[in-house]
C-alpha cells in the first residue's frame, strides 16, 4: 500500500510529497490522507504527473516530488518508473525534484543497498533528485531501543538520538531530514548532528551489518 497526499488548489491533482523550499506553502488547499493500492498507482499516477506539470506550467507549484512509506521497498515504485512518468507527463524539462522514503536504524535496507552501489537511493543521485528521509526516530521509538553501547558503536560520546539521527543524515544522497517531535531536546540534538561531518562509509557499513536491514 502507498500513502498520498491528496492536495486540492483549485483543481484536484494528487501530490506525493513537497520540497517546501521550492513549492509555496499549501495552507489554501486542502489536504486529505488517501491510500493507494497497486492497480491505483498504475491508473492514477499517469494522471497526477500530468495534473503536477501542469500545476507547475501554470505557476500554482513550481515542483514536486514522491512520498512513499513501502513504495520503494515493496518494488511497487522506484526512481526509473517515476522519471518515465513525470517525463511522458512534463517531457525532459519535467518538474519532478524529490523523493521521500523511511529511512532510520528500523529501516536501514535503502542505506546497506546504496553502500552496495544500487538501489533507491543510488538511483535518486544518479538522477540528482533530492532525497527526504522521514521518521528518521520510527516514531519516537528508537531513542528507547538504542542502548549507549550501540550508540559509541555508531558515534563515540554521542546519545542515542544523536547517534539514530547520524545515521540517517550520513545515509548516500540524503539532503533533508524530517523530524516530527514535541521533545525540544530532540530538536536541539538534531541540529547538532547536522552540524557534524557525516559518518563514514565504513562506519555505516558496519551498522548495517551489526543490525540488519
């Protein structure tokens, strides 16, 4: 199954997911959770990359990316199906700019694929789309998962939300982070872990194998 984001401007057009630096708020449409199954994608997706470009060509959005969280991991979606829709929809100058998947310590199988010079996130890169991480603490459960043994493993000194977060800002061709939490402490460490260089490759490598994807 594939979440969506139902937004309606003037006319309804289905968007999965925003750069909110590129596209203006949406406040004056209206947004509305909707699933999507399999043979949804295949019929609707054609029709929502049209309604998206031409959202773009009008001006209302200036671009758009797709939100997922088991599209990619399902098979149900990758980077080659998305570029082949927005250019039918949009032609080589389309407007399609960013992904968003989960990626965390419960969800490292995009990160140990990239490490391995394929997948998700190789494919964004290749295709220099943006890449959005979400719930990069599963919820605010990882922070209660991850014992401070495992935190010095993945950064020396760190806590375990520091450690969770670095391991999703250091990910291949991640560029944003989207935290959602009421805990000010955990937007304050967050800040700090972005401020960091990123972990090494050796480093994640060694995550990924320690936990599993």
């Amino acid at each position: 199954m594939i979440a969506a984001v139902l937004v309606q401007p003037a006319a309804e057009f289905c968007v999965l997911g925003l750069d909110l630096q590129k596209i203006p708020p949406v406040a004056t449409g209206r947004l509305t959770a909707k699933v999507l199954d399999q043979p949804d994608v295949l019929l609707r997706s054609p029709d929502a990359f049209l309604a998206l470009e031409e959202a773009c060509s009008n001006g209302t959005i200036s671009a758009y990316g797709v939100a997922t969280w088991r599209g990619f991991s399902s098979g149900l979606l990758d980077v080659a199906t998305l570029l082949e829709l927005a250019s039918k929809a949009g032609g080589p100058q389309h407007h399609l700019r960013a992904i968003q998947l989960p990626i965390s310590v419960v969800h490292l199988a995009p990160v140990a694929h990239a490490l391995d010079g394929h997948g998700v996130l190789v494919d964004a890169i290749e295709a220099e789309l943006e890449v959005f991480a979400s719930a990069p603490l599963h919820g605010g459960e990882i922070p209660g998962m991850i014992t401070q043994e495992l935190s010095d493993l993945i950064s020396p000194g760190s806590t375990p939300v520091q450690s969770a977060l670095a391991v999703v800002a250091s990910a291949p061709g991640v560029r944003r982070v989207l935290l959602s939490t009421g805990n000010p402490e955990h937007w304050r460490q967050a800040a700090d872990v972005v401020g960091r260089p990123p972990l090494s490759q050796e480093t994640l490598r060694r995550i990924t194998d320690v936990l599993g994807t």
